[in-house]
C-alpha cells in the first residue's frame, strides 16, 4: 500500500516502509510522515520484504508482533535477517513495541533503534529524523 500524498514539497523524499499489522496505527503513522514530507509504503505484513531490492527503502518501521503473519518470525528476527544481509544491512530499522523489555528486543534485532508504544507524533518524527541523520 502506498500512502503517498500526491503533492510534495521536496524533490527526493526519503522512502520510509512501515510494517505494522495494526492499521489504525499503521495509517497514523503514514500520516505523520507524509506531513513531514517523506514518502511512506506501508503494509499490514512482512511480504512485501520480498521487494525490498526494488522499493529501496532509505529506512523501515517494524513492528515486533505481526499477528497477520503467518510464520513464526517476529519483528526482532525480521530485523536481525535484514542486518546481516550484506544486500540490506544499510537500511536503518526502527522496531515498534509495547513490551516492557523492547531495548533488549531492538538490540537483539540489530535495530538501529526503537519506539515503545504508545508514542507521540513529535516522537516518532524526531527518532525517525535521528536515524536518517536529518537532524
């Protein structure tokens, strides 16, 4: 799903792919991001990491549980196989949770970084701005 708006502001927009099964969540924040002027793909599971090599993500959201997977992999293990890909351990990952212990998570999953839920928009914008270095 591409939650793109159709006017933007920059010329080169960092591509941002969010993964996130919850779809209220997943939309928010789509919007957030897109009021920030980055280009969002978003996707309510881990498939669409089979196109990873052609969408080329500048940065990936993951949420830990994908409930609508139909595996066994967590956002940590997706995250982890990601980092030690030399094909795409230079995309910066974020993992999203409401667990209590998502630090050791993200570290376990090679994250870059991490977001606990519930989060605020100011947030999620500055973690996002920090990892792609835009700040």
């Amino acid at each position: 799903m591409l939650c793109v708006k159709s006017t933007q502001k920059k010329v080169m927009a960092h591509k941002i792919l969010v993964i996130e099964d919850d779809k209220h969540i997943r939309d928010t924040i789509c919007l957030i991001l897109e009021e920030e002027n980055f280009e969002v793909v978003s996707s309510g599971d881990s498939k669409i990491l089979k196109s990873i090599h052609t969408m080329k993500p500048d940065l990936i959201l993951l949420d830990n549980w994908l409930t609508e997977w139909k595996s066994d992999a967590t956002g940590q293990q997706l995250s982890k196989e990601l980092k030690t890909n030399p094909a795409t351990s230079h995309i910066p990952t974020i993992i999203i949770s409401a667990v209590s212990n998502i630090k050791e998570i993200a570290e376990a999953g090679l994250a870059d970084a991490y977001l606990r839920k519930p989060f605020d928009m100011a947030e999620l914008v500055d973690l996002v701005k920090k990892t792609l270095k835009l700040k």
